[in-house]
C-alpha cells in the first residue's frame, strides 16, 4: 500500500473520528446549555496542553529529520571514499588498478541494486555486501608497491578503505527505526489526550467549528505520519537515497 494512500487514510479517519464524536455529543446536550460557560482555567489548561505537545512534536520532528541527514550524510562519505580509492589506483600497474577498481565497481553496483532494497525490508546490512567490501581491502592492503611512488599511494588507499569501512558500519545503525517504543507511546497518548481536549470547550455543530475540529485533528494525523515516515531513514518514501552513488560511479547505471 502506498505511504501516502496511508496518509489520506489516517487523515480521513482522524477527521470522521472526531467529527462524529462531536456530532452525537452536540445531541446530548441541552438546548438550555450556555457555551461561554466553559471555565476559564478549562481553557487556559487546554492552550498549555497543546503547546507543550506542540513543543514535543517539533522536537520528534526535528530529531528524525537530524536522523535522516546524518544517514545520507554516511552514505556520501562512504560513495566519496569508494572514488577516492578508485581514482587514487592510478598509479598502480593496470592489472592490479583494474582488479581493484572491478572489486568496487561490484560492490558500488550490489549496494545500489540489491543491499538497499535488503536495507529497507530488514533494517541491516547484508553479508555479502560485507563480504564485497572485503574484497575491495584484500585488493588495496595485499598489493606490495614496488617503488616509492606507490608507497606513497598505498597508506592513504589504506585509510579510504577504513573511512569507507566505518561509514558503511554507520549506513548499518541507522538502517533501523530511531525513535524508541516509549517515545511513540507518548506522542500517541499526547496526540489522543490534546484533540480530546477540544471536545470539553463545548464545540456546537455549525460549519466553521467542524472544519476546524476537523482540520486540527487532520493536522495531528499528517504530523505523526510525518514523524513514523522520517523515522527510518532508509526504508520509507522520504528516506536516504544511493545518489551519491549513482552520481559517482556513472557508469554502473548506464
């Protein structure tokens, strides 16, 4: 099912959720009933409510966002390490530079095509990505360089594999969901506990006062669905992308 079929869904039953609730609670009362009745502390208590859930909100919000760059951020220095090493293997004999640049290319091309997709449905790395990266360090440490030249070349091909190494491992822990179960209890609690609170300001039935029950309640909807859709940053529709891949290694999708 489509994550934004998802959204109108949960939007729309919000919004009939509460608009029927205030429908058959307008029946029940009396025709005798004074709204402006409403205490005055009642609704000081629900403003605070819903700015202190607000706050909450835009806090959860911003931490799955900070989630979600700090994930697309690993994957451009993993795809940046990947060409260095690749560009940096100049200088060794073409056999050897072409069994290292193949091993990349092969690795680029198994994450783009296949480790995603495993990254999104399982939240982990596969195995044979790592063994694919494997290779790639087999392939820069084993090499002996013959000259000073390639001596040169071969310590900072050495640390490329490691950043590459230690941003894949941070591609890995961050391939899950990020926000604790405790976390999604308190905003989902917060969410039923502030839109209940709009039903004790005595809300009629007139026009104006649904739309804006019903807009409220759609709001909190789409700002959850917000929050659970950042949440994990490589496995929902506004995720961590491969471009980086892709952009620096052209040729593999050609």
């Amino acid at each position: 099912m489509s994550e934004w079929l998802v959204l109108t869904i949960a939007m729309a039953a919000a919004c009939a959720v509460v608009l029927t609730i205030v429908v058959i609670n307008n029946r029940r009362i009396p025709d005798d009933d004074d709204p402006s009745e409403t205490p005055d502390v009642m609704e000081y208590m629900t403003m605070m409510i819903g700015v202190v859930y607000a706050i909450v909100l835009g806090l959860a919000i911003a931490g799955v966002w900070e989630a979600r760059s700090a994930a697309q951020e690993t994957v451009r220095q993993e795809a940046q390490a990947l060409h260095e090493i690749s560009e940096r293997v100049e200088v060794y004999p073409a056999d050897v530079r072409a069994r290292i640049r193949a091993d990349i290319d092969a690795y680029v091309a198994y994450v783009v095509d296949d480790e995603w997709r495993h990254m999104s449905e399982k939240g982990e790395l596969s195995e044979q990505g790592t063994e694919l990266l494997q290779q790639v360090r087999r392939g820069v440490t084993d090499y002996r360089p013959a000259d000073d030249h390639e001596g040169q070349a071969y310590q900072p091909l050495v640390d490329q594999v490691a950043a590459v190494d230690d941003a894949r491992n941070a591609r890995g822990q961050s391939a899950g969901a990020t926000m604790p179960g405790v976390v999604w209890f308190g905003l989902i609690i917060g969410a039923l506990v502030t839109v209940g609170l709009i039903f004790t300001l005595q809300i009629r039935r007139t026009g104006r006062e649904l739309l804006l029950a019903g807009l409220f309640s759609a709001l909190i909807a789409f700002l959850l669905f917000l929050i659970w859709d950042f949440d994990a940053p490589f496995g929902r529709g506004i995720s961590a992308t491969a471009t980086p891949f892709t952009d620096l290694f052209p040729h593999l999708t050609e």
